[in-house]
C-alpha cells in the first residue's frame, strides 16, 4: 500500500472479487484505519504481476484473512507518514494524527499530497507491506428460525415467518452483510423445498435444465428477519469475524425440524417436495 502523490491511497490485494464484496470491505479497512474515505483508495486486486501472493478466496477469507493484511499495512503505512510527518514538524508522533486528507501535528495542517512532496525531497517512501495467515481464526454462528404451514392433502408447504441471527463480529458492510444472507436464505429454501435432481433407471438425469430443476425465484423467496449479535472479534479486522458460506447452513434443518413439528413425522431427506411429504404423510399413523 502507498501514498500517492495526490493524497489519495494506492491498495495492491492478491485476493479475487468474487461477488463476495471483498473489493468494498477492504477499501473500507483501509480507510478506516487511515481516517480517510473510502474513495480515497483506489484498489487493484487478483493481478498477479501487480499485487502479492494471496492463498484464495475460499472457506470465507476474503474479509477476515485479506482484509487482515490490509488493516494491518494500512496501521503499518500510518505509521510511516505520522512518523515522517513528526520529524519533518519537529514534533512527538503522539502529537500527529491523520484527518480529512491531512496530518495535524500539534496545531500544524499539512496536506498529504505536500507531505508526499516533501517527502520525495527527503527520500522517503509511503510504502507499506504486510502479510497475515488463515490461523488463529475465530469462527462465526449463525441459526435460523422457521414457522411454517403443512397442507396434508397436497403436502404443500409455505413458510410463514423466517429469522435468522448471525454473530459475525463487527460488521465492516452492513448492508453487504445483509444481502449475503437473505441470498443464501434463498438458496437454503430453494435445496430444502423445490431442488431435486431426478433420475431414470439407467442413471441419466431427467431434468438437466432450469425449465423443470426448480430453483427459487425472486416471489418464491419470503421475507427474513435479519438480526445480528453485537460482538467485537479480537482476531479478525477491526473485530470482524468471517461470514462467508456459513449462513445458509441452518436453513434446511430449521424447515426439516418445523416439519416435523407440525406433522409429527420426520423427514429425513431434501427436498421436502409436496409428494414426498404426502407419501409419508399418508403412511403416518
């Protein structure tokens, strides 16, 4: 990571955008950790010529495992200018700060950009490099909650009311957050009630296309509650902890116990279509 000529942040990650929104998240770390606005970072990432190694975006390390290298050069790239910006004042570090697109030493503004100017003389570079691993990790929680309703002659099933909690530390995006959890919220529903792959008796799939594997649509899908736990992780950046593809863990099992409780039959596999649901229903005692 560097200071720009012009004041503004240059950010080299070697992690891949996936849709995730990994790019946001660590700009946002960046800019936090350097008092400044997020669009005051420009980001490159998954460059192999121009940025460093990177493990992969897998198992939810794009927030918690890059986005910790980022916090971290970004501390370590503060440093460096408050330190320069101190012996260039003559004052203590502890009496710089960065604000507004500046260090204030005392009751001395300069701009970045005239710092960097002034530090080009000097021979000082803006540079920062760290690194940080997949260990020690905390790990985030989430549950889900389903209410729901059972036709016993059909064997349709609606969802009434839907609630998840996550505890996934400090939330870096909240609405990022929230949209990746009512997105594998949907997903849950889709492998938990519609989602069945059909085969015929000599093992070829009968229904290889989106025309008859059903997976939700946008009406299909209903409206969560979304909570999340007010939790500061000590590992993660800025207390964040991973989020990732662990939310849509609990979706399937919070519908396969809501069923068994209206019905008092269990069902043991996925998807609980409506003919599978009437055919035990109608051996049910």
């Amino acid at each position: 990571m560097a200071l720009k000529p012009d004041g503004t942040y240059h950010l080299a990650v070697g992690s891949t955008e996936m849709g995730n929104g990994s790019v946001t998240s660590h700009r946002q770390i960046a800019a936090s950790l350097l008092d400044a606005r997020a669009d005051c970072v420009a980001i490159i990432n998954a460059d192999t010529d121009l940025t460093p190694y990177d493990t992969g975006t897998f198992a939810s390390t794009g927030t918690v495992v890059a986005g910790q290298a980022v916090a971290l050069t970004a501390a370590a790239l503060r440093d460096n200018i408050l330190d320069f910006a101190a012996r260039h004042s003559g004052m203590d570090p502890a009496a710089c700060r960065l604000e507004d697109g500046s260090v204030v030493c005392g009751n001395t503004w300069i701009k970045l950009s005239d710092l960097h100017a002034f530090g080009t003389k000097a021979g000082h570079r803006f540079e920062a490099k760290r690194m940080f691993f997949l260990t020690p990790r905390s790990v985030a929680f989430n549950a889900q909650g389903i209410r729901l309703a059972v036709h016993r002659m059909t064997g349709e099933v609606r969802i009434l009311h839907s609630v998840h909690a996550a505890d996934i530390g400090r939330l870096i995006n909240p609405m990022q957050c929230r949209g990746q959890i009512d997105g594998a919220i949907a997903m849950g529903f889709g492998w938990a009630l519609t989602e069945n792959m059909v085969y015929d008796d000599d093992g070829r799939m009968l229904n290889p296309a989106l025309r008859n594997y059903r997976i939700p649509a946008f009406a299909d899908v209903p409206r969560t509650d979304i909570y999340f736990a007010d939790t500061y992780d000590t590992l993660g950046p800025l207390g964040a902890k991973s989020q990732g593809e662990c939310c849509i863990n609990p979706i399937a099992p919070a519908i396969a116990n809501a069923l068994a409780s209206a019905t008092g039959v269990r069902f043991p596999h996925l998807p609980f279509t409506p003919d599978r649901i009437f055919m035990k229903l109608g051996r049910a005692p």
